[in-house]
C-alpha cells in the first residue's frame, strides 16, 4: 500500500533534473491521448459500419475539438 501512496503523493516539480519531471509529466497526458484517439476511430468504424453515412457525419461533426 505504501507504494500506492507514493504514486499518488505531491511531487515538487521544481527540484531534480528539468527532462525526468517533464517526461514524468507527459506520460499519462500521452497514454490519455492515444486512449481518446484508439475511442474515437472505433467509434467511427462500428457507426460507419453499422448505422450509416449520417450517422458517421453525425459523429464526426459531434467529435471533440481539436485546437
């Protein structure tokens, strides 16, 4: 348990290399982007598939905002 709360504790971003904290940091964003983009293809394949062209017109206009 003790491990748990080591992951979970405050980190002070402002001690220790600059590159460890920043890739430290990018992980999970990044395995939060992969996961949001592998979603968002599955989606569109099965409606594709499944229910139609408006559908899937109806799902890409309806998607997230990327800036």
């Amino acid at each position: 348990m003790s491990n748990w709360k080591k992951f979970f504790s405050a980190v002070d971003m402002t001690e220790g290399r600059p590159w460890e904290r920043i890739v430290l940091f990018t992980i999970p964003m990044l395995l939060g982007n992969i996961a949001q983009q592998l979603y968002n293809t599955v989606d569109s394949v099965v409606v594709g598939n499944y229910v139609g062209d408006n559908a899937l017109a109806a799902v890409g206009s309806a998607g997230p905002e990327t800036p």
